[in-house]
C-alpha cells in the first residue's frame, strides 16, 4: 500500500523533506503551506519556497489564512491521509487536525530532543556554541515539541559554521530521516519513545538577540555572530549607523587594557576589536545601506583607525 500523505510546510528548510517524499513516490494529495507574503525591497508578495517546489512537482497547493478555519479542516478530511508530515510549517496544529490521520501527524525537528524545543533550534545551538545537533523526527502532540520520538540523528556543528551552514545540512539530513521514519510506520515497525532527560527551549529570535554587547566574552560573540549568519544578521553601531557584523574570528585575552568595543587595530587582515575578554577580529561587514564587504574592501571607503569606538549609538537599536 502507497501511504497518502498531506505535506505541511513552508520555509527552504521542508523542501528537500517535500522534494524526498515526491522521489519516494509517495502519494502526496496536497501541500499546505502559509499564504504568499511581501518579501525583498519591493515588498512584492512572493509564494513560499515549499510552494514553488510543490507547483513544480505539481502537487496541489493549500493557503489557508487560518489554520482552524472549519472549511479547510473539512477540506484536510476529504483528502483521506494516512499521515500528515509537518516541517517547520509556522503554525500550531489544533487537535481536529492532530487527530485526523489515521497514523498521526508526524514532524521533523531540527534538534536532538528535548534539547531545543520550539522556533528557532539551528540558531540557538549556534549561538550557544554547540558542537553537535540533529534531526528528530516525532509523532505530534498538542505540546511544543514534546511528541514521542520515532527517530533522531546527530550531525556535527564544525568551527566555522555558521546558522546557514547547519540549516543546510539538516534540511538534508530530515529528508532521508522522514522517508527512514515513513518506511517503518507503514511496515508497524516504528519505535515510539517518549522524551526524557532534560529539556531546554530555543525562542523565536529577537532584535535583541542581533545586538552586539562588547563587554562579552570574545567566544560569546563569535558564536553570537556565526548564529545570527546568513539571517537576520548580528550588529553594532558606528558613527550613528547600524553595522553588521557578518564573519569574525575570536581570539584568547592579551591584556590590552581598552574599553570593551574599541578598535585596537584594522588593516587588510581584518579590524581587531576589544570584546570583554578576548579580541575579535571582524573579517567581513556591512555598513547600513551599503554592500557586504571583506575588512579589507571596507576599510579602503570607510577607515576605522585604532581608538574607534563601535557600539556607542543604542538609540538605532
């Protein structure tokens, strides 16, 4: 028996998981994913990734407004599924929809459960300097991430990744994952593990979290930096703008007595700052309204000789 699966989705990161399921020539009766949003400087309304990916697979497509509106939870109904697969889909499923398929909803986590349970776990684990993740995937329940575990496996977090690098990774790693976990529900051989040991929760990201605080350890921002990379972008201030930081490399305490943000030197290797313990070398930049650029290319247009200060003008923040 072919499973028929109803695909719930939006971001890059459930389309390899999308892109799987149609290789493994699943029945896929529909993908449902958030409606199209304004995106770029245009703020042109533009379809989400899974959306495009499913039109050109020619998978029908679903955009409900509300996740709970009757008409669309009597739509998921009419469409049979034996499962419905959710990946980073954006929304709560309520309990008409938990309780529609016939072997439940099953999601794909981009953590090694309960470890980082909620929004954002790729850049929380990036920022808290992990050095290994994974994928889990779970049958769903009303909680936040709190399913019973069908499979998990770990992958690295290298050095110099960054929140993209893993975010790639993973999407990959989830794909083969779900079509593993597919495969032993429909043979009844699927393990059902509930979660244990201790949990922790990776919040939606904040403009704060983008905030560069000097008086941090100098490890503490390279791992700020890297987990705030390719988006939405880790940032200081200067001279009254906003100036984000893009690539650093974090190097040990040398006793330099300077005020925490002061820039020690700059030249074609990068510009040294002072962080709270440590030095941090910034390697790449962007000034508001400018383009990303290597220290080297930046510091040819906009100079910062030893004794600037970065991060004195919060009022922008």
């Amino acid at each position: 028996m072919v499973m028929r699966v109803v695909f719930m989705g939006t971001p890059d990161f459930a389309v390899p998981a999308l892109q799987a399921l149609a290789e493994a020539q699943y029945e896929v009766a529909a993908v449902v994913t958030q409606p199209d949003r304004p995106r770029g400087r245009g703020k042109k309304e533009m379809p989400p990734p899974v959306k495009e990916t499913a039109e050109a697979l020619r998978i029908p497509v679903l955009q409900p407004p509300k996740i709970k509106d009757p008409d669309f939870i009597r739509l998921l109904y009419n469409l049979t599924p034996d499962v419905i697969v959710v990946v980073a889909f954006g929304r709560i499923l309520p309990p008409d929809i938990l309780e529609l398929p016939q072997y439940g909803c099953i999601n794909i986590h981009a953590s090694l459960l309960p470890k980082y349970r909620g929004a954002a776990p790729i850049h929380r684990a990036v920022i808290n300097g992990e050095k290994v993740t994974g994928i889990t995937t779970m049958y769903m329940d009303e909680g936040l991430d709190t399913g019973d575990i069908i499979l998990s496996e770990a992958a690295p977090i290298y050095e110099e990744d960054n929140a993209g690098d893993v975010h790639d990774r993973l999407a990959f790693l989830g794909a083969g994952l779900l079509i593993k976990t597919l495969s032993l529900i429909s043979s009844g051989q699927a393990p059902r593990t509930p979660q244990t040991g201790e949990s922790s929760y990776a919040p939606m990201l904040t403009a704060a979290d983008e905030r560069i605080l000097w008086d941090r350890p100098a490890r503490d921002i390279y791992n700020q930096i890297r987990g705030m990379t390719p988006w939405p972008g880790a940032r200081t201030t200067l001279r009254g703008k906003v100036l984000k930081i893009w690539r650093t490399v974090a190097l040990a305490e040398d006793g330099t007595a300077v005020l925490p943000g002061r820039v020690i030197s700059s030249g074609n290797d990068g510009i040294l700052v002072k962080a709270g313990t440590g030095r941090v070398m910034i390697t790449e930049l962007q000034l508001q309204g400018a383009k990303r650029l290597s220290a080297a290319e930046f510091l040819r247009g906009t100079p910062l000789p030893a004794g600037c200060l970065l991060g004195n003008n919060d009022q922008v923040f």
